[in-house]
C-alpha cells in the first residue's frame, strides 16, 4: 500500500509524523509528503528517515497525486485546510485517513460538505476514516474496570490538556469525548448543555441522550504546555489514567492500584485503517460515526461562540 503524508511536520503538535510512523510499521509505503513550502515539507522528508522512511517533497497536490499515485492519503494538515484537501482526495479517488476533527467547526461548509462527501465516496468504494483513537483504548479500559453495558452507564468524565486556550481547546480535545461515547453507547443528542470559563481552561457538562437513556458528561480541558499532557476518562466513577513513559513512549492505564501497559491507540487507529482497506471492510471510526460526532462538536461550538460573544 502506498501512502501520502500532508502535514507531516510536527509545528504546532501535529502528529502527522507518529501516523507516518505507524504506516510505515504496519508495512505501508510512505512515498511522499506534502507541505506548504519547500522548506518545510524538505525538513519534514528529511526528518522522517530516521524511521527508515524515504518520501518525497512536494508542495503542489496535483502534482503528487500524479506522480505517485497512492493508494491512501492521510491528512494531518491543520483543521482550516481539511475541506480542501478531503475534496481534491475523493476527487482524486484515493482512500483518505484524516485527523480529527475531519471539518473544524463553526467552517461555513459543515454537514451538508460531509454528507455529499461521503456519498461521492461510497460510490467510488473510497474509505474514509477520521483518527480519533482513544475508542481503540475501551477493551483495556474494560480489562481494568470491568465493562458497562450501555443501558448501565450513567456518567462519563473525561479529562484532557490542550495546549491552546479558549475556543481553539474545544476542535483540539472535544472529539475525544464524543467519539468514547459514540463508541460506547452509540449515538446521542446533547441537552442541557453548560460551558464555564476556568483559570485553567474550559469545563463542558451535558447530557448525552441516547437510545439507552441519559448519561451526564462532564469534559475537564486545562491547558498543560509540556509533554507528557495528562489525560484521564472514566464511565460511573471508574477513571482510568494514562500514562506515559517519556523515554521509550511506553503508555499505560492505570486504576487504584492496577496499571496496565497498553498499545498506542494512535498505532491501533492506523492499524484498523490499513485492515479495513485490505479486506474491504468499515473502519471502526465509521461514516455514521464521524457524522454524528461532527454534527455534536459543531453544537457545541456554535454554543460556545454564542455566549462568548454575548
């Protein structure tokens, strides 16, 4: 399988670099990057090899898609550029991995965009996956807290660490949160929605109401400038904390006093991309999934310009 990078470089916490990795691991051929200048797309390229990864440089789409042909394009670019970029790829015929979220919000195209989108895809058998890992996380969350039936979860705490401020933290970490609860109870409206300035960040509650009942969600962002962030996710109490061994990139989940050493679920949600392609199947971060996920963070974005600028 060929792959493309846009947004390799790691500037601004870009991760496009670690999914190039991951590719590369699980046999994928990464053949080119694309960036915004020659300069900086060189560096990325260059950087790169040290996974043993030997991509070209190119800062015109047209011409990489040309030349190189991949199978996959993965986008990692930042959000205000996915539009175009989810767009030319489909138009392209080229499967896409995109990093969530897939269309920042408060965009002027938004869910009528994805909509066609996906259906220009499906009748191209175009796979579309969003990376939003951290459902890839849930069978080791069970392994330590034990496993709620959805009709038996009745809280979901989240927390995360972003390092921007303000409205920037709800695109950056949001989607974590609603795609662990699309995961696991399947989807859902939000009522009662309440967001509250903190000196640390932003503090979301609502209620996440689905076809099993209501499920009171509190999301914690605080803003944390150094690696490792903290992050911790939970259902009815039972929360779990990463961890994270700076040397060796070691993570772990750790409850009381249980810890258990986990697989990156960034590795894990290129692994189900690259498996869905080659048997023809979903991804697990599906059509339905990103919809409904996307319309959800738009909500509550919308809501939180509103009572900023009220």
């Amino acid at each position: 399988m060929d792959v493309t990078i846009i947004g390799a470089a790691r500037r601004n916490n870009g991760i496009g670099e670690f999914i190039a990795r991951y590719f590369h691991a699980r046999g994928a051929s990464i053949t080119a990057v694309l960036g915004t200048s020659e300069q900086t797309t060189s560096a990325a390229a260059d950087h790169l090899r040290r996974y043993g990864i030997k991509a070209s440089a190119y800062t015109d789409f047209s011409r990489m898609i040309s030349e190189q042909k991949p199978d996959a394009v993965v986008i990692a670019s930042p959000g205000p550029t996915h539009v175009s970029y989810l767009q030319q790829c489909v138009d392209a015929g080229v499967h896409i991995f995109c990093e969530k979220p897939i269309i920042s919000p408060g965009a002027e195209v938004h869910e009528r965009f994805l909509t066609d989108l996906f259906d220009q895809a499906s009748s191209r058998g175009i796979r579309i996956a969003m990376n939003s890992q951290w459902p890839f996380s849930l069978p080791f969350y069970d392994a330590l807290c034990g496993r709620f039936s959805p009709g038996e979860i009745e809280s979901f705490f989240i927390h995360l660490s972003p390092l921007m401020r303000g409205r920037a933290m709800i695109p950056e970490s949001l989607p974590h949160a609603l795609s662990l609860m699309h995961a696991r109870v399947g989807p859902g409206k939000i009522e009662d929605l309440s967001l509250m300035e903190t000196d640390a960040g932003l503090l979301i509650k609502f209620f996440y109401a689905s076809l099993w009942g209501r499920c009171s969600v509190v999301v914690e962002l605080e803003q944390e400038e150094y690696q490792p962030r903290s992050f911790s996710y939970g259902f009815n109490g039972r929360i779990v904390h990463r961890n994270i061994e700076p040397s060796t990139y070691t993570i772990s989940l750790t409850y009381r006093d249980k810890t258990l050493k986990i697989p990156d679920p960034l590795e894990l949600s290129v692994g189900d991309f690259i498996t869905a392609l080659n048997t023809g199947s979903q991804p697990m971060i599906d059509t339905e999934h990103i919809l409904e996920t996307s319309s959800l963070l738009q909500d509550i974005y919308r809501e939180y310009t509103m009572e900023t600028k009220g």
